[in-house]
C-alpha cells in the first residue's frame, strides 16, 4: 500500500487569522467547531468548517475519542505542508516510514467547495490514489506554502479547471498557499492561531522522507 499523503501533485509543488471567539459548537447547531493542538512547539487552534460536515464531524470526533494524543507529525516539507494522523506512528522507532496507517479506516467522501482554499494555515485531509478522491479519515495536513503570482494563478486556473475569486487571488499573493492542491484535496478548517507553531514546526531537521529527525508529537482536544 501506498503511503497516504500527496501523491503526484507533490511534484507540482516543487516547480513553483483574526481570532474569533473560541466556542465549540456541536454538529448539530451548523456552526463551526474548534480544536486545540497542543504540540512540543507550541498550542494552535484549528477552526473546523461548517461547510464540510463530513470531515469536520469526523475529525471533531476522532478529538474527542483521544484518537491523535501522542501520534506525531510524520512528514514535514517547507513551503508546502506539514503531516500528522497516522496512527501508526504512535511509539514508531526512530526512521521507520510512516504515512500508511488508516487504511482500514472507511474513507470519507469527496467535501470539495470552491470558496474553501488551501491558503495559508488551512487544514486538509491526506489520501491515498483512488478516483474518488475520498479522504483519508484520519490523516491531515497544515499548509505553508509560498507566495503564489498572478500568472502562477492563471496557470492552476487552466490546469484545474477553477476560477479563483478576486479576494482569492490576493490571499494566495499576499499570504500565499498551495493553490495545486485546490479540487484535489478536501480542505475542512484552518488555522485560527498560532500559525507561527506551525512555521516553526516545518522548520525541524528531516530524514529523506521528511520525516522529522527528533519526533514532533500532537495532543488534541475540543475548545469548550
């Protein structure tokens, strides 16, 4: 099995948050939902999309089961994203790969919308090669990316098939994203605050596989 993680739209990626009030909202109320992530570098607090319920559900479960308590972020690429969720990498000995563990999970179908882009701090969900593009139900990813031009824009724009929004476009220029990943991936949440944990955390020493050379563990737990 494959490891679950970008797969081929990683090659693309090598060519080129005002806080709100910090209520957890259950399913039920169509609001969205947040989540703090403590990690060895610092707390970040994801903001979970009511547009997506599927996968925000999901992950806002999977929280409260304790489910991502002392996994680790697996796979880490500057100027792209940083991953976590496998659950194999609870306890993994030093430079075992990760990124397989999941699969016996059942995938979550497809939330893709094209207001909800992978900017800056958006939170989205691995998966595997299938032609679905269902999502992993457990693994995610956090994005960094880089400064995205106009012309790198229309050029997503042609090979995607989308048409980004003004405002769009000016996040993607002045924040910046992955904007190869959009109608690819599903995104479900962003990054509320801490950022800068995140920056930091993509900026640790990896293995070849971008796996972290000194383990990089996740807490979670729903923001009441």
């Amino acid at each position: 099995m494959r490891p679950i993680a970008l797969g081929a739209l990683l090659c693309v990626s090598t060519f080129f948050a005002s806080a709100q009030n910090h209520t957890a909202a259950s399913p039920a109320t169509g609001k969205d939902m947040r989540v703090k992530l403590t990690t060895d570098s610092g707390i970040v607090v994801l903001r979970l999309y009511k547009e997506t319920p599927l996968h925000s559900n999901n992950f806002m479960k999977l929280v409260e089961q304790g489910f991502y308590d002392s996994l680790l972020f697996h796979r880490i690429i500057p100027n792209f994203m940083i991953q976590g969720g496998d659950p194999q990498s609870k306890n993994a000995q030093p430079g075992a790969m990760l990124g397989m563990g999941g699969g016996d999970m059942q995938r979550i179908p497809a939330e893709f919308n094209p207001a909800l882009v992978h900017k800056k701090g958006a939170l989205a969900a691995a998966r595997d090669n299938n032609p679905e593009k269902a999502s992993s139900a457990c693994q995610f990813y956090l994005v960094q990316g880089k400064i995205i031009s106009d012309a790198e824009l229309d050029m997503m724009e042609a090979q995607l098939g989308i048409k980004y929004t003004p405002e769009q476009r000016n996040i993607y220029k002045t924040i910046g994203g992955t904007p190869m990943l959009d109608m690819n991936y599903t995104v479900f949440g962003e990054v509320e605050s801490g950022m800068e944990v995140i920056d930091k955390i993509i900026m640790a020493q990896r293995d070849p596989r971008n796996r972290p050379l000194k383990d990089i563990t996740m807490k979670m737990e729903p923001v009441k």
